[in-house]
C-alpha cells in the first residue's frame, strides 16, 4: 500500500514520490478498487494529473506542481539568465493554471522562482539542479507539518469522539500524514475509541472512494453515509465535532474547501458542533482580505450528469459545478495548524503568527 518503513505512523502512506529522475504518483482516479502507480516524466503530465484530479488535495498538489516545475525547465537549453526567466515563467503560468483554488500550487510555484532569483548568478544546470533539491525540500517539510497538524489536533479529540469529515483530507491528499484525517490518525494512535462519519462527497465521491479506503486499511471504525444525512446525525447528537481540510483561507479567515463543507459548517453551528478546519499556514492566503476573493474553479458538467459512465441527467442539460464553496469565518471553530490552534479572531491571530 505504499507505506513508509521510516515514519512510526502505521496509518501513513505515500502517495506521491520522487524517484531519481521522475515522479510517481498514486492514481487516486482508479481507487478504490485497483491500486495503481503512474510514472510521470514530463511537465505536460504533471498538469494533467493535476487537472484530472491523479492527484489531488491542496499539499500534494502543491508537491507535485514543484516537482512538475522541474521537469518542464531540466531540458531548457543553455542560455541567459533573462531568457531562461522567461521560460522559467511561462512553466510556472502553465502549471498554475491545472487548479486555480488551491494555493499551494501557487504558493509552491513562488517558492521556486523566488529561489532562482536567489541563484541568478549561478550556473542554469546548477540552478536547475537547485529547483529539484527545493522541490524535495516542499516535500520533506509537508510530512513534517502535517504530522504535526496531527498531534496539535488530538488535543481536540475527547476519547470517543464522533467525528464528522468531509472530502479527503489524509495521506493521499498531501505528502504524508494528511490534515484532518492526520487528527484521526493520532488519536487512534493515541488509543482514543473513536467513530468516524464520512461524507460521500459528491460528485465525485472522495470520502467513499478516498476517505474511506484510508480509514479502513488504517482499522479505524467508521461509517459512510451521504452527504444529506449529516445534518440529521448531528441533530440525533451523534456528531462531536467536525473536521475538515481546506484549499484556501482568506486573511480573514473565509476557507475555501469542497462543495458540500459551507452546509456541513452551518449544520454544525445550528446544532452546537465545533468545526474545525485543519490546514498548513502555506494555505492561509494574507494577500485575500476574505472569502469573495478566492477564485472557485468549476468543472465539467459531465462529473454530475454522468455517474459511473451512465447518462444520469437529461442530455444538454445546463449545469453549474463548482468544486468548492466559501465557509465564512462565523461558522469556524477554530484552525489546527502545525504551530498550534488558531482561535478567533482569526486575522489578528493570523497576522501575530505570521509576524513571529
């Protein structure tokens, strides 16, 4: 299952990998019901992945995008540096535009530039050279982060919490470890009786094709329900909290996350439920003063007028498939994030640690 003999979280695995000289992934469009592994070797692939949701959640985006940034500039020839930048950028707009709501792909894309900036007066193979070694680096502080995200979480956690998720928010979702289901994964290490309730997610159904998977090769009770029957749950009291992960948050503290969490937020407020967003501060976006500002990429009609390669809607019929709404800070318990929990208010809080 692609587990990591080096880490002592036995619910990790690795879904996305550098190998040498290319990137390996785990198509997450054949689960569940087939493990399969794809060997990328170019830019071009590395957008389509992204794109076709191979890969998907906000880090391993991010992740993946880095290493995709190197593979689109490795066979740059020599040249100036003021050509090579040139390049450099039209890589970086490309790939940048696979998802436009996650951050990390964007903030991943700046981390890299900035750092050939920094190296301009080197070398091009050397400064090519330095983009895979800062690729890695991305990588190796995901795992870092999200296991922290993790043990700050627990805390949180009573120790039969009824846990509530939605979308896919674990290891297939970032470099290791995941966000909300890395908060799962700890308490059930931490030997905490929990039950999880997963969303389905619609349409795409990452929590009964992703979430669910995880879950149970990690042995941890759950049960899958769809996404109309949360708020009755929380309502008969079987809900103590919910947790989710996020693509973006405004400085505000607005999240965007997949369609289906604004609902499950004011659910959760009506009935007395903390919701808790679980995200690394590479996702909080200070540039954006709030929600309206975050820009919602819409899909295909087909992932809702289709289901399994079945015409399920009237043929031309109109569609409007947005894959993530606004959460509005109101509605946010607070943030687990690998410095601690962030409590209201959020933009002070935000700006104070972002200042240290």
């Amino acid at each position: 299952m692609g587990k990591n003999s080096d880490t002592d979280t036995d619910t990790a695995i690795q879904s996305i990998e550098w190998r040498e000289d290319h990137l390996r992934i785990l198509d997450q469009t054949y689960l569940p019901k087939r493990e399969v592994y794809s060997d990328i070797r170019d830019v071009g692939r590395v957008w389509e992945a992204i794109k076709k949701l191979r890969v998907r959640g906000a880090p391993a985006i991010g992740i993946a995008a880095a290493y995709g940034f190197y593979m689109g500039i490795k066979e740059l020839p020599e040249s100036t540096f003021d050509s090579f930048l040139v390049e450099v950028e039209r890589v970086a707009e490309y790939l940048e535009g696979a998802r436009p709501t996650a951050i990390n792909l964007k903030w991943a894309l700046n981390r890299i530039k900035t750092t050939i900036q920094a190296h301009k007066d080197k070398p091009i193979d050397e400064i090519k050279e330095i983009v895979l070694k800062t690729a890695k680096t991305i990588h190796d502080e995901d795992k870092r982060i999200c296991k922290k995200i993790g043990e700050n979480g627990v805390s949180l956690v009573k120790k039969d919490a009824k846990i509530l998720t939605h979308c896919n928010t674990g290891s297939l979702a970032t470099g290791q470890y995941g966000t909300a289901l890395s908060v799962i994964f700890h308490a059930h290490e931490e030997g905490k009786d929990l039950q999880v309730w997963v969303d389905e997610t619609r349409p795409l159904l990452q929590g009964s094709r992703l979430t669910a998977w995880e879950l149970m090769n990690a042995e941890i009770p759950m049960k899958l329900i769809t996404d109309s029957t949360a708020g009755s749950i929380m309502r008969q009291g079987k809900v103590d909290m919910v947790i989710v992960g996020t693509d973006r948050v405004a400085a505000n503290g607005d999240t965007a996350n997949k369609i289906g969490t604004y609902p499950l937020a004011v659910l959760a407020k009506e009935n007395d439920v903390p919701f808790y967003v679980a995200v690394p501060l590479s996702t909080i976006d200070m540039e954006l003063e709030n929600g309206d500002e975050i820009p919602i990429e819409e899909r295909d009609d087909e992932e809702i007028t289709t289901f399994n390669g079945s015409q399920v809607a009237p043929k031309k019929v109109e569609t409007y498939n947005p894959a993530f709404d606004i959460t509005p800070h109101k509605y946010i318990t607070g943030f687990i994030t690998e410095k601690g929990i962030i409590e209201p208010p959020f933009k002070e809080s935000f700006e104070k640690l972002f200042e240290d």
